[in-house]
C-alpha cells in the first residue's frame, strides 16, 4: 500500500472542508466554487485528500502527470488547468520573485527550487537536516545533505563538508 495512503482506523481527524464546499467529494467544484478535502500526510505535512477520503497526497504529487488518485481529480484541468493558480494556494510556496513557485512540501529539502534560496531559508527551514556551512554551490543554499560530506568533493567553501562533518 503506497505511503500516501491513510488507513481509515488511523485517519487524521484534523480534515477540513477549504472554501464552502459540503457536498465534496461527489464531483469537483466549477473553478469559481473550488474547494478541496486537506488532510494531515505521513510526514505531518499539510495534504490533498483524494475523494475517496482516504489517501492524503504530498502537495507535490498533485498534477505531476500520475494518477495518484483512484478519480484522477489530482491530475484534472481543476487544478492543472492554470498552474500554479489553479492549485490550492496553500500548497505551493510562492518565491518573492513572484514568477517561481515550489510545493510545500519541497521547501527545506536542500535545492534551492525559487534560485534566491528563500525556499530554503532560515525563516522557512530553522534548522538544517544536514551540514551547514557557506556553499561552493548556489543551488546548495547553505545546508548540504549529509550524503555529500567526506565524499571527495568540495561543496563547502571552508572544506568543511570534508574535513569536519560526519
């Protein structure tokens, strides 16, 4: 069973109803009316609930060219349609350059999605999962995945990546 899928005895109650949609799951919404099911995904992270009320999507899942959803609604014009407008809005992650735009849930997964890096800054990521240090890299931000430290390769300005992480 993919692990995306909620089993029904551990549903998170915290689904909510976005917009004034009551009725939903049957059928989607006109764009004007949209609403969405959200839900809580494995990794606590806000989701898109398939209309069978029971497989919470990562935002990132949504309209990625996969059914992940046995109706498809995750792949349809509704949210396709005119991305990233037509997604839920809190969802994705709008970068200050308000032309780049990266789901929620890949802000603080160390690549530099808006190439500013504020996907990746301290005020969206306090703490860094890897190695801090200034970056060889831009696209590195400043926190490289623990997988490239003592790997032959500067990614750290100050050789730490090689010489001090572990």
């Amino acid at each position: 069973m993919p692990a995306h899928r909620v089993h029904p005895q551990h549903q998170v109650k915290e689904v909510s109803s976005l917009s004034s949609a009551k009725e939903m799951p049957s059928g989607l919404k006109h764009k004007k009316d949209l609403s969405y099911q959200q839900c809580k995904t494995a990794s606590q992270q806000r989701g898109f609930l398939c209309e069978d009320l029971t497989t919470c999507l990562p935002p990132s899942l949504l309209c990625n060219g996969k059914l992940d959803c046995s109706h498809g609604e995750d792949e349809s014009a509704t949210y396709c349609g005119q991305m990233p407008s037509s997604l839920p809005q809190n969802l994705i992650f709008q970068c200050p350059n308000q032309k780049t735009w990266t789901y929620q849930d890949k802000l603080c997964d160390s690549r530099n999605d808006c190439g500013d890096c504020s996907d990746e800054s301290v005020l969206q990521c306090p703490k860094c999962s890897g190695w801090k240090c200034d970056t060889v890299f831009f696209a590195d931000c400043d926190c490289i995945p623990r997988t490239r430290c003592k790997d032959g390769i500067q990614d750290c300005a100050d050789w730490s990546d090689e010489n001090l992480c572990e």
